[in-house]
C-alpha cells in the first residue's frame, strides 16, 4: 500500500509512517528506499526517530544500528533483527507491503 511520496523523505532521511496500523520507519539511502518495522528489537525504542548512518539505522533509545536493508544487528546492544518490509516505487508513490 501506498505510505509516502518520494519528496516525503530526502536523502539520508529517515521518517515515520503508518501502514495498516503498523509503524514503518520508511529510510532514503542514496534515492533507494526502505522500510523497517518502526520497533526497536532491544527494547522496543522508536526506531524510525533514530539517525541514518551511511545502510545504518541507529535507534536513538540505547544507540543499537541495524542495516536498513537486511534489518540485520550492526551494533549493540540489539541482538536480534528488526523486520524489513519489502519496497515498490510508483512513480512519486513509495509503497510498502506490510503482508
Ligand atoms: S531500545 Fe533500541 S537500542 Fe535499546
């Protein structure tokens, strides 16, 4: 479903959305966008107001980094993945399938 429009998150930006109910921290990574569960897996900080760092997400709770890829642990204190959620660009519509 649709959740933002391409000139809703600049480059190395990350912003908060709503899919369905669910949060979705929607990052710009160079023009390529991605989206992770709004979750933090260490202590369910708010992910999607953390910083970009380069394919890194920080949470800004304890500093955890999880690649916006893979939602794979690049840092602690997380040692489990955040879930990704797979990416469709429409033109201007950034849409994300929240299955
Ligand atoms: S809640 Fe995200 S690092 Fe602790």
């Amino acid at each position: 479903m649709k959740v933002a429009t391409r000139s809703d998150v600049s480059e190395g930006e990350v912003r908060v959305f709503s899919a369905d109910g669910v949060g979705i921290a929607l990052a710009n990574v160079g023009g390529e966008f991605y989206a992770l569960a709004d979750v933090c897996t260490h202590d369910g900080g708010p992910l999607g107001e953390g910083a970009l760092w380069g394919e890194d997400i920080e949470c800004p709770r304890h500093g955890a980094r999880f690649d916006v890829k893979t939602g794979r642990v690049r840092a602690l204190p997380a040692v489990l993945p955040v879930r990704t959620y797979p990416v469709q660009l429409n033109g201007d519509e950034v849409l994300v399938d929240v299955g």
